[in-house]
C-alpha cells in the first residue's frame, strides 16, 4: 500500500476524532457565533457532518478519487455560511484552525509510520493545496451568494425608493425622496414606465419636496423620464418645488416650462378634481 493510500485510510479512520479535537478548540466562541458550544444540537451536527465531508475530500483527494467533490463541497459550504451571515473572515479563521489539528495529526501519521522527510512533504503539501484548493472555492462562493444577495436587496430597495401611489384610476402619485443618482434614474426610468402601463395611469405627479439637490443631471435625467411617460400616453406634472430647488434650477438655467407645475401636492390633486372630504 502507497503512502498515500495509508494516509487516506488513518484521515477517514480519525474523522471523528479530528472533528472532535476541532469543535474543543470552537468553544472559545462568543455565544453569538455558529461556532459557539452554546449552539442548538441540531447546528452542531450540521457542523459535524460538514467537517467529516471536509475530511473526506480531503483524504480521498490524495487518490484522486474525490477530486470532482472538492468543487461540490466548498461551493455548497461558501453558500451555506454567506446564507446564516457567518463573517466571511472568521470562516477562514476556522479553516486555518482546522488546519493546525489537521498537521497535528499529519506528524502523528508521519511518525508512526517512519515516513522520511521528502515523502512526508510531498504528503503534507498534497493535503495543503487541497486545503487550499477548498478555502479559495469557499471563498469564491460565499462572494457569488453576497453579492446576488446585495442585488436583489438593492433592487427591493430600489422598488420601495420609487413607489407609484395611485389615487384614482387615472391618476397616481409619485413622491421622490432624496438624492437622484444615475443608478436610481435608470431605475426610476423602469420602474415609473412599467407601473404607468400596469396601473393604467393617465396622469402621473411627482412629488419632488423631498428632493434636497437637483443639478444637470437630476434634471437631465427627470427630462428624460418625463419624455419617456409623455411617449407613452401619461401626462407628467412636477409639485413640491421648494424655494431653494427653485434657485438651484434658475442658477442652472434648467427650463420646465412645458412642464405643469404645482406649489405643492394638495393643489396638483386638487386641480385633478381630487379634494379632502370634510
């Protein structure tokens, strides 16, 4: 039998007694993080199963036989721990503990077995780049699974910064809030034109009070959606110009003169018919 098949076989031998050496050394966690002692049975165990996999790979890799499975685990565990939001830095920390109990092991074996030097290096980088091989797929994933996070998070973000509020069945209301970047022009772009057509809206208000800063490019971008609803059938009026955007506008010599305007929201629904009941 090869050294490498020795060693392979003494890694699935100790599975358990390396998982256990490992989650000794987790029990200094704060109660706060998944790999505290104080976990519920039932994370414990997945941590269990997870590591005697790792182990696995591990091992079998030093025969090739597992070698497709090293991709299949890193990339299911990176997944796994960016869902639970397990920090990405002390996930990696663990890894380079489970790395010290590894080699512990490794010179156990090495001694054991009078493996000489050259051959009990060409073993322990084996085991190493495997490792290593594991932690970058980790990584890779638990970035692929943040970032697809981010953007569907930004994107329900994205949809709440720019709420069609309909007041009638023609007429609806869009209130702005705070500064208008590319990136939310585009949105807002997409957003105003889809929910007009889904909601049937003939006139559309927007409600810029809450607006603070409008520049060449706020107002270049609002021009533009405003073309792009009046293309598609809406009217388009601007209410909640505030003495200090007025300014900003005139200094600018930005021009919405085909534009109506209203002083504020009341007075635009107010001239669509729409009044408070008493």
């Amino acid at each position: 039998m090869t050294a490498n098949e020795k060693l392979k076989n003494y890694l699935l031998e100790n599975s358990n007694t390396i998982t256990e050496k490992w989650l000794s050394i987790r029990r200094e966690e704060d109660d706060s993080s998944i790999y505290s002692n104080y976990m519920p049975q039932k994370i414990v165990k997945e941590l269990i199963d997870s590591n005697h996999e790792l182990i696995k790979v591990i091992a079998t890799s030093l025969s090739r036989e597992y070698e497709g499975n090293l991709e299949a685990w890193s990339s299911e565990a990176g997944e796994r721990r960016a869902r639970i939001d397990i920090g990405l830095t002390r996930s990696i920390s663990h890894f380079n503990v489970f790395r010290d109990v590894l080699w512990d092991y490794l010179e156990r074996f090495f001694l054991k077995n009078n493996i000489d030097l050259s051959e009990a290096l060409k073993l322990g980088r084996k085991v190493d780049n495997a490792l290593d091989g594991l932690i970058e797929g980790f990584t890779v994933s638990y970035s692929a699974y943040t970032v697809k996070r981010m953007r569907s998070q930004q994107e329900m973000i994205d949809e709440l910064s720019t709420p069609i509020i309909t007041i009638t069945d023609a007429v609806a209301v869009l209130p702005l809030i705070g500064d208008i970047d590319t990136h939310r022009a585009k949105k807002l772009m997409e957003h105003s034109l889809r929910e007009s057509s889904e909601k049937e809206v003939n006139c559309l208000i927007v409600d810029l009070s809450g607006v603070l800063v409008v520049d060449t490019m706020v107002a270049q971008e609002l021009f533009k959606i405003i073309d792009a609803l009046e293309l598609t059938g809406v009217e388009v009026s601007l209410t909640g110009i505030r003495p200090e955007l007025a300014h900003s506008i005139i200094t600018l010599g930005i021009s919405f003169d085909q534009i109506k305007m209203y002083n504020n929201l009341m007075q635009a629904l107010k001239d669509f018919g729409i009044t408070r009941v008493e």
